[in-house]
C-alpha cells in the first residue's frame, strides 16, 4: 500500500510540475491575468478538473511561480554582498545575475511583468520575497566592517537599494539577451558603474 502511495505522491508532484512549466511557457507571452486554466491543462494533457487537486486558482498557481523563481535566490543574494572588497562584491553580484538571467530568462521575465502586474496575489508574493531578500541582505551587510556606525533602518535601506538593483541589472540583461555581444558588454560595464555608485554612496553616507 505505501508503495502505491509513493507512487502516487511522486506522479502527482510531476503533473504538479508539468502544470507550472506549461503555465511559465504560456506566459512567455501573456500576463499572468489573461491567462486561463484550460490553456495551461491544455498543454499538458489534462482534464481542467485536475488542476484543482494542486492549485486553487491561477492566482495560486502563481504564487507557486513567484516561490519556484524566487525561493532558490536566497544563497546567491546573500554570497552577492558577503563580506570583500567592494569591487569584487560588484563583480561577483553581476556575474551571478547575469548567469542566473542566461539561465533562467523565463522565470526572470514572469517576476519583471508580474511585480506590478494585475494579479494582486502574486504582487504580494514577490513583495514578501524580496523584503525576505533585503534582510537577508541587511545581515550581511551587517557584518562588514564598512557598515561601523550604521542604524538598523539605513541598513535595511540600503539593502533595498541591492536589491532593487539586482533586479534592474537582471532586466538589462534580459533585454540584451539576444544582442550582440557588445550589447552585453556594454550591458555589463553599466550594471558594474550603478552597482559601484552605491558603494561610493554608502561610503559618504555618516561622512
């Protein structure tokens, strides 16, 4: 009995799956808003009924994507602005984005349209997940000796300014993805000059 159960769990957790991939491919090209569950149970082969044993809505479905895209970040974010020298920091955080965009562009593309989309949900799911990021981040910034002399509410401030950053930077590449490359070298060299003027800015902020 417990091995049919297994069975079971593990081929709902695919359909599960199948069900967030095929709903991530149709929002290639659609906001999450227009999009119906008979398109996303369409494309994978499902009766409409079933997709209610995994998600309440397409809000809630949603709210998984935002998880899946997100809930993954919180080591990358955090190795971003650990400890080091500035300029190192700086280029570590852009290589990394820019990896993370190559890899995952449709995942990125679903939390630029959807963080201020129409689905009021899934809004507040991103919202939560970057203030997550943002004390994660004002932990680590915490800890480095620059930070001597900061107020919890600047560095949370401050934390804020990376992470609103990160997504920016994530956005350029985005765009420049089928560009040439020295559309991503330019695209590189920029993120670099913002992310450095708020390392210059953090500097003279208690000056």
């Amino acid at each position: 009995m417990s091995h049919t159960l297994g069975i079971r769990q593990v081929q709902k957790q695919k359909t599960r799956q199948a069900l967030l991939d095929a709903a991530l491919g149709l929002l290639e090209e659609q906001s999450l808003s227009s999009l119906g569950l008979r398109e996303v149970t369409r494309a994978v082969g499902v009766a409409p009924t079933a997709f209610y044993r995994h998600f309440r809505s397409t809000a809630d479905l949603g709210v998984a994507l935002v998880e899946e895209a997100l809930g993954s970040l919180h080591p990358m974010i955090r190795q971003t602005v650990s400890p080091a020298d500035s300029d190192q920091r700086i280029a570590r955080a852009v290589q990394l984005i820019a990896h993370h965009v190559e890899t995952y562009p449709a995942h990125v593309r679903f939390l630029a349209r959807e963080r201020h989309g129409g689905v009021q949900p899934v809004r507040e799911a991103i919202r939560e997940q970057l203030a997550r990021f943002a004390e994660e981040v004002k932990a680590e910034l915490a800890e480095d000796p620059e930070s001597g002399g900061w107020n919890d509410d600047d560095l949370l401030m401050l934390a804020h300014l990376y992470v609103d950053q990160m997504l920016v930077t994530a956005s350029l590449f985005l765009e420049a993805q089928e560009a040439p490359a020295e559309e991503r070298e330019r695209v590189t060299r920029l993120a670099t000059r913002q992310m450095r003027l708020i390392s210059v800015g953090r500097r003279h902020w208690l000056g």
